[in-house]
C-alpha cells in the first residue's frame, strides 16, 4: 500500500497539481513524524492496535487529496497521509521480527520490501492508464484507488495475534501464552514448552530493561553504536543516493 501511495507522487502524474516539490517533501515530513510516533503508540497500544487504528485514519486521510480543491489542501492531504506511512515503514517490520520464527524472520521482513516495489509497479501502471487523461479525474482515480487496501488490511489485522514480546513487557503472561499459542503448531508444541519460551522472553525482556536504564537517543551516536548507526544510514540513503528521489 505505501509503495502504490508514494508512487502517486511521482512528477509525471498527469496534473500540474502533482508537479509540485512540495508534495512529496510534504509527505516525506508527514513520514518523519509517523516514524517518531509509531515507537510510542505501539509500545503503548500494541502492534495490532496501533496498526487498525493508522489503517482508519489513513482511510480517512484519503479524503482531503481526493477532494483538494487547491494545491495547499493537497499538501495537508499528503503530509497527513505521510504520517501514516511513516507508521507502516517501521511497524509492520518490528511486528515481523517479533511473531516470525528466527529461521523465517529474513525473509518475511525482507517481504515487506517486495510489498512496495508490488506497489510501485500497480501506481506506475494506473499512472500510465490516467496520462491521456485532461480532467480532474486524472489524479481523483489513483487517490481513490487507496481506498481499496485498508479494508482487507483492516480484517486480516483484527485476526492477527498481538506480539507475545509486546505482551510480555507489558506484564500480560496470560495474553502472551495465548498469543504464543497462535503462533507455534500446538500438535507439536507442549504446555510446557509455552511456558518455557514466555519465561525466556521474561528474562530476555528483563535483561533488555537493565540494558537501556540511563541511555538516550545520542547514545546511538556513541562507541559501537555509532557503526550501527552509520551503516543503518548508509542502508536505508542508497536508495535516495542512486536516484530513487529523481
């Protein structure tokens, strides 16, 4: 969904509303905050939570570029819409990491990026089809078109188990074991098993809070963590570096 909704924003849409560098800037800025606010509002409501509700508001938000009668309220239209990809740039990978079993967590992360180039390519072609268009349908259709992935998105989340990690740091035993549950084949999987893999993220949670007692944001700038940092940047700048912004 994120890679057809950003994809929208390419310069040769064929309106000379969307020519504009300051809708995809817009949107990029509206990414930046949703990056910022998805590490609070999912700690705070869980994965499963914080992804219906950014699903709704992105529904919502759809609105105001559909129906933008200035170039000023499609900039709103896409800095709120940014805010919600920036939710869906990080959340759905963390949850990944989480409730995928470490043999297949590569690849169903890895998936996420195969889901935006799908995207990029269903928005290349739908641009395509609306170039010959000279009506203000030209950029209403592609806008509209977003509305088609909340809904099945939307259903398939509310039957997605919560993240026994999340559960566990949280203090939720119960929840967690039941979400465990979900996750692992219960034919080959004891009670006891259950058990001991939530104690193990106990300890682990544990281990983490004791880690993280008196560090900062700056201290990702700092001794080993500054490597991580550079080499994290440099991973997620080649794609803007090799032209993917142009």
């Amino acid at each position: 969904m994120e890679g057809y909704d950003m994809k929208l924003l390419d310069p040769s849409m064929p309106s000379q509303l969307l020519r504009s560098a300051g809708l995809s800037n817009g949107a990029s800025f509206g990414s930046l905050i949703g990056l910022y606010l998805n590490g609070h509002v999912s700690e705070r409501l869980g994965f499963q939570k914080a992804l219906l509700l950014s699903l709704s508001l992105m529904t919502a938000a759809v609105f105001i570029p559909f129906f933008a009668p200035s170039v000023e309220v499609l900039l709103v239209g896409q800095i709120c819409q940014g805010i919600h990809w920036g939710v869906f740039k990080t959340l759905t990978t963390a949850y990944a990491a989480e409730v995928c079993p470490v043999h297949l967590r590569g690849y169903l992360t890895t998936y996420v990026n195969v889901c935006w180039v799908i995207g990029q390519f269903l928005s290349v072609g739908v641009l395509r089809a609306m170039a010959d268009r000279t009506d203000e349908w030209a950029y209403r259709i592609p806008f509209a078109i977003q509305w088609i992935w909340p809904g099945p998105l939307i259903i398939a989340t509310s039957f997605a188990p919560e993240s026994p990690w999340w559960c566990v740091r949280k203090g939720r035993i119960a929840d967690a074991k039941a979400n465990l549950g979900r996750l692992v084949d219960s034919r080959t999987t004891s009670a006891k098993s259950l058990d001991n893999m939530v104690n193990l993220m106990e300890v682990t949670v544990n281990q983490e809070g004791e880690a993280r007692t008196g560090q900062h944001y700056l201290d990702c700038f700092r001794g080993v963590n500054r490597c991580r940092a550079i080499i994290a940047y440099c991973t997620c700048g080649i794609q803007i570096l090799s032209g993917t912004g142009l």
